[in-house]
C-alpha cells in the first residue's frame, strides 16, 4: 500500500476550481475505496478528481506537472494487474462523468465516445442500429471503454473479430505537458507516418491521458447459434478445435473450461453443466438461422467425432444464457479459496495441450489448485490459482508457480500477458519477455511522452 504524498499548498483548492468542489474527494474512506481494482493489491491515492471536459483534465494535468504529482487514469477499476492503483499515491482521474458518445455514424460505420462509456452500454447502443463492436471483455457490463483501450482488452470473440486495438481509428489524449495530442483519423486505412494511436493503445495511461476515441464498428451478425460440448479428456477438446476449424467454420467464440474450473463452477451454479475433463463453448454467426443452424450441425459432428458430447444448444437470443455461465466462472473461482489469482497468458494455438500439461505439473509440484480457462481459440488462457494470500508459505508456493507459469508460456513461444496488461502485477517480469534493446527502446519512449515521470507511474515498466 503506498503512502500519502505531500501535496502542495493550495493545490486541491485549485484543482476544486477547475471541476468544482463536488466533483473531488479527499476523505480517508473514499481513498480507500479508491485503492483497490479487481486484483488484490493496493495503492491509495491523496485525491480522487472527476473531470467532466477534456478542457479540465488539461488544467489537472498542468497544475500535477508543476507540482510533479502523479496522475492516475481510472475507468471502472475492473483491471486484473493493476493498471488504475495509485501505487504511489497522487490523484486518481477517475471518468465516469466523461461518458457521453459523442457521435454515430452509421454509414460509415464509426463512433466517437468519451471514456467512461460502460463497453455493454455502447454495445447495446450501436445494435439499435444494426451495428456490432466485437471487443467483449469478460467485465463488458461494467468496464469502460477507456480503460479497454488503455489495456487494448480483448475478450472471446477475440479469436475472430480481434481486440481493442483493431477497431481504433484515432484518439485525442493530453500530454504530460497539457498538449492535447490527436492521432489517427476518421478513415478504415491510415499510414501516414508513425502509428501513434497503436502506441497508445494499451499503454494503460503511461504515456497520455486519453479523452475521446473514435471507433470502428462492423454489421451486426444476422443471427448466432451456440452449444456446449462435454469432453472425457482435454486433448480430445483441443482435437474438437481443430476439427471445426477444419470444417471450414470461423467460430466467433471458442471458450475452454477445464475439471478445476467446472468443479468450481458447479458449487456455484449447480447441474449447469456436466464436470467433465474439459468442456467447450462454441459461438458461431451468420446470415441467416438456416446458415447458423447448418454450421451447429458441422460442429456438433466435428465435436462428436472427436469425443464429445453435445450438452445444449441455443440460437440468437438464448445464446446470452450460456455466457452467463461462462462470466460466472470467476465469481464461482472466489467462492472456494480463500484468494484466487487470476493470470493471464497466450500461446500458440498448436501448444496449448503442452501448455495445459505443463500447468497441471506445476499443479502438482506446488500444492496448488489451479483452474484453467479461457480463449481458446487463439491460444489466449487464464490459469487461477486458488490460494490464501493470509498463509505466507502459500504466497511462497505462489508467486514460484506463477514466476514458471510465465517462464512456460515464453518457452512455448508465447507472452506473459494476452488481455490483462502489465500495469504492476507483472512488471517484474518483463525482463523475462523483452529483451534489453526492446526494455531501454521503451524506457526512452515513456521518457518522450512524460519527462517527469507524472502519468501513472511504475506500471509496466518497473
């Protein structure tokens, strides 16, 4: 937990100025509230600001830079490696008054929206009008788009449609400085000098503060269907996988849930769904029901062919009932430890069984559950680890079996991170995934953008 910081005289009278009195909190309780996201750790802010303009976040920036006090970006505080803590104190921007969109331009097919725009809420805006914004983080009905962008979240239709980063077009965001910086434009293809909105995108507020995006949309899918299917064996999943790739099928969403977690989720939800060795959830989207049903029928004996056993299917609408299923896997993960740590990496598709073999005997090899789920159609998993953060030898066991869950993933030509971002849960780590050229290049980029070092600092790099 971070101490307080000596903040200058006068200052948060000057800062009241600038967003008015109701809009700043100070007291010890909302501080508090304030210093946790959704990971376990901690970082108390001195003040906490709600600015309403792009106008007032550059008068806080100008009046943090002279003071040379950190600023930390904040949008729901649903971030998993604590990208939004004030790890060493300062103000918290917190957005949720900027949470407007600004524009819709259906022909086009593009969107202008401030960041605190809830990520569902704008996904359900859009579809009035036949338009569809893929990036689903599992937190969708309550993260913000900034904070998706300053993570470049991802979520299960990832493996199809892509993440967060695909469908930015350009930013506006304030420099350490006060600039007001603009990248990007209203057009699908830009290269006109560097991509300075792709080096902003999951920048988790290290090098700018962002204030406005415009964002691609794509058609809505006509209509989707959807089945869960039961495996005996995990490798007999990942086979099922393969097969309905084969099948010529671009799943939309392709979810992998292990015995761990089915366990785990059964106590939570029980007779949902049958605790078998692996089951597998499986999106499609098409033109029409007829095509999506014919694509069901190509997946059910894809799966089937390759051991499984179809448990439900659902079209359109009652698709939703699955992935409430599926979004209940982390709070049903809470309910049976005392801790979990929720981890997140990526390997190639083809080396998620190794990967999957190499999580069970590091499982084993610690004394440690760990439940493993995730995206599995573009190798994207989150091992949990069911711990107790209040034994310190299960902390010990812990942070080593995280340290070769990383070290595992790299080896398989994978990254320490494919959603959740760095922030300081896994800074430490980084050496472990850059080399030095790629660290120092970043190093003297942060430099460029925040000479003093103002914009939430000691997140990604330590």
């Amino acid at each position: 937990m971070a101490g307080k910081m000596s903040l200058r005289p006068g200052f948060e009278r000057r800062i009241r100025k600038i967003v008015g009195g109701e809009h700043v909190q100070d007291s010890p309780e909302d501080m508090i509230c304030y210093g946790y996201d959704a990971t376990s750790e901690t970082g108390i802010p001195d003040l906490v600001v709600h600015p309403g303009s792009r106008d007032e976040v550059v008068s806080i920036v100008k009046e943090a830079a002279a003071g040379k006090i950190p600023l930390v970006p904040r949008g729901a505080g649903t971030g998993l490696s604590g990208g939004a803590l004030a790890n060493r104190g300062g103000i918290v921007l917190h957005f949720d008054r900027m949470n407007s969109i600004l524009g819709l331009d259906v022909e086009n097919q593009k969107a202008v929206v401030q960041p605190g725009v809830i990520n569902g809420d704008f996904k359900d805006a859009v579809a009035h009008h036949g338009l569809f914004y893929p990036p689903d983080p599992g937190s969708t009905r309550v993260c913000t788009l900034g904070g998706n962008i300053a993570e470049n979240a991802g979520g299960a239709y990832g493996s199809r449609y892509g993440v967060t980063g695909d469908y930015v077009l350009g930013l506006e965001a304030v420099l350490a400085t006060g600039e007001v910086l603009r990248t990007g434009s209203t057009a699908r293809r830009d290269v006109a000098g560097y991509d300075l909105t792709r080096l902003l995108v999951g920048s988790e507020g290290t090098l700018a503060v962002i204030t406005e995006a415009t964002l691609r949309l794509i058609q809505a899918p006509r209509a989707r269907s959807a089945a869960f299917f039961s495996f005996s064996d995990f490798s007999d999943a990942l086979a099922a996988v393969r097969a309905i790739g084969a099948e010529g099928l671009e799943a939309a969403a392709l979810e992998i849930m292990d015995r761990t977690t089915l366990e785990c989720l059964d106590r939570y939800l029980p007779g949902r769904l049958p605790v078998s060795a692996a089951v597998l959830l499986v999106e499609l989207h098409g033109s029409s029901d007829d095509c999506v049903a014919g694509m069901l029928d190509q997946a059910v004996a894809a799966a089937t062919s390759n051991g499984g056993e179809t448990v439900k299917t659902a079209q359109n609408e009652s698709c939703e009932d699955f992935w409430e299923w599926r979004r209940a896997v982390s709070p049903s993960l809470g309910q049976v430890a005392a801790s979990k740590i929720g981890e997140d990496i990526c390997v190639p598709v083809g080396n998620i069984g190794l990967m999957h073999e190499m999580i069970t005997a590091i499982s084993k090899r610690y004394d440690l559950r760990i439940a493993v789920f995730g995206h599995v159609g573009d190798g994207n998993l989150h091992p949990n680890i069911l711990t107790d953060r209040r034994d310190p030898t299960a902390m010990m066991r812990t942070e080593e079996a995280i340290s070769e869950l990383f070290r595992a993933a790299v080896e398989l030509g994978g990254t320490i991170s494919g959603e959740h971002g760095i922030g300081i849960t896994k800074s430490a780590y980084m050496s472990m995934m850059r080399d030095p050229v790629s660290l120092g290049m970043m190093a003297a980029i942060k430099k460029v953008f925040d000479p003093e070092g103002i914009l939430n600092p000691g997140k990604i790099l330590q």
